[in-house]
C-alpha cells in the first residue's frame, strides 16, 4: 500500500492563514472576499486554477504578480504562525507504509510548509499541482505520484481533507480517506467530503493507523 497524502489541511493548518491572505490580497484589488469565501470555493484547488475561476466569474485579469503577492504575505505568515496539524507526525510514524505527499500547492509552498512544522523528514518524495497538466478534482497528481512511486492505482490509499481532493483520488481509482481535522472545517465538512465520495472520514490524526488498517 501507498499512502499519499495532501498537504494543506492534512499534514499542516495551513488553510486558516491560507484563505485569510487570500481575501485579503483579493479585496484589496477591488475584488471583496471573505475568508470563508475562499475556504467554500477554492480550498484543494491549484493557484492556477482559482486564478482562472476568479477572472471567468467577475471578467477580469488579475495582476501579473498575484501569485507573488499571495506567496508574499502567504510565507511570512507561514514562518511565524504555521503549526502541524496535531498528532500528524506520530500517526504517520505509526504505519509502516511507503508514503508521498501530493499537493495543489506550488513546491516552494510545500517545503515551506513542512520545514516550518518539523515534517519535512517524514517525505523524500512530495508531488505538485505544477507538475501535471490538470489540478485537482482531476485525477492526474494521484496518477503521477502513484507513477513515481511505482504503485499501481489500486494499490494507494489518499488522505484529503478537500471536495475536489476526495473526487481526484476517486477518480484515479484510488481508496480516500477525508480529513475534517484542520481548522478550516466547519460542521458540515464530514457530509461535503462524502458527498464528493470519500466512504470514511476522521476528525482525529490519532485515528489514523487504525481507519488505514481497517480501509478495504
């Protein structure tokens, strides 16, 4: 079994801080957001993709530099305010399993994100968004990250914490487990990932090694 994991949301809480800088930069170009905007509408999907949603839904072109300026204010947030998702590292050092990470984030993004929280030993392999064609809910990171690693599609099982994760492990013929653990998740957020088809979810990193084991 291989186990992939998403980054934002899974390993770290980093969608909090994510969308709230998000809004910000946004809003601050005459396009009014709110946090919770973003985490309803965007949480899971690429840079790439979120900037090509904005500009078809209020006929604009966002600046040249926008994804500068999110990153921008984005890491320094990071490198002070950033914080592992709790119990993350033991459950992962728990299981016995070849693992990887794949993420919508740009690669800059996720070394950040792990070096900062004390992850960053856990993965010698972590796949991007940037590196395939479509970003999630396609299916191509899984596949490409399943490729790299030599395991069969069937042969991976996908911890998201995002509707449009959950639907791109789906479809790459992949086992899924939702997370509903990061701060970014409300009420609601177990019944929006199994309405995008994850058959589990768990609020608790602690359970990990067990919904892994018990996983058909």
């Amino acid at each position: 079994m291989l186990l992939i994991f998403d980054c934002d949301g899974v390993l770290v809480d980093s969608e909090p801080l994510a969308c709230e800088v998000d809004a910000d930069v946004l809003t601050a170009l005459g396009l009014p957001y709110t946090a919770e905007d973003i985490a309803r509408q965007f949480v899971g999907k690429s840079m790439r993709d979120m900037i090509a949603r904005i500009e078809a839904d209020h006929g604009c072109t966002l600046p040249g530099d926008f994804a500068d300026q999110i990153n921008h204010a984005l890491f320094a947030r990071f490198e002070t305010d950033l914080k592992p998702i709790a119990g993350v590292r033991d459950a992962i050092l728990s299981l016995p399993f070849p693992r990887c990470v794949a993420s919508s984030s740009v690669p800059e993004r996720i070394a950040l994100s792990l070096r900062v929280t004390g992850l960053a030993d856990l993965f010698e392999n972590v796949f991007s968004a940037t590196q395939v064609a479509r970003g999630k809910p396609a299916p191509d990171l899984f596949l490409f990250a399943a490729r790299q690693m030599g395991a069969r599609p069937e042969e991976c099982l996908v911890i998201e914490d995002s509707p449009a994760g959950v639907q791109g492990a789906i479809a790459a013929g992949m086992r899924v487990i939702g997370f509903t653990g990061g701060g970014h998740c409300g009420p609601d957020h177990a019944e929006r990932l199994r309405q995008a088809g994850a058959p589990v979810t768990m609020a608790r990193m602690a359970d990990l090694a067990g919904v892994v084991q018990a996983c058909p």
